[in-house]
C-alpha cells in the first residue's frame, strides 16, 4: 500500500500532484524530476488543498528548476 494518493499528472506526467494517506491536513504536493541530477526528485508542500491552486504552484516551482539550470546563452 502506498504512503501518497495521487490526484493528478501534469505536464505530461512531468509532475505529480498527491496527498498523503493518513495526514491530518489534506494539503498537496508535488514531485518531479530534479533537471539538476543532485537527486533523484524534488518534492514539496505546495501548501494548500485546492488542486487548481496547487497545479499552478507545482508548475511555477518546475518552471523556476527549468530556468535556474539551464545553460545561459
């Protein structure tokens, strides 16, 4: 059985939006590939329970990995 229950895949199952099972607070959170290669994941407490909210804080914090290691021109 799984620690996590997940509510949805973005970017292509890029990113995964999930809640834990048996936590008090039904806040989400995101997992995705660490673009640095340091681990194997990121993942974070996006700090709220509502799934619109929390898809554009999960694609921000992406986005914001994206830009910060890629190779400047």
């Amino acid at each position: 059985m799984s620690t996590y229950e997940i509510q949805a895949q973005l970017l292509g199952n890029e990113i995964q939006l999930y809640t834990l099972v048996g936590a008090v607070s039904k806040n989400l959170y995101c997992r995705f590939k660490n673009p640095t290669g340091n681990t194997t994941y990121i993942r974070k407490s996006l700090k709220t329970a509502s799934l619109s909210l929390a898809t554009k804080r999960a694609i921000d914090m992406y986005n914001d990995c994206l830009l910060y290691t890629s190779p400047s021109p």
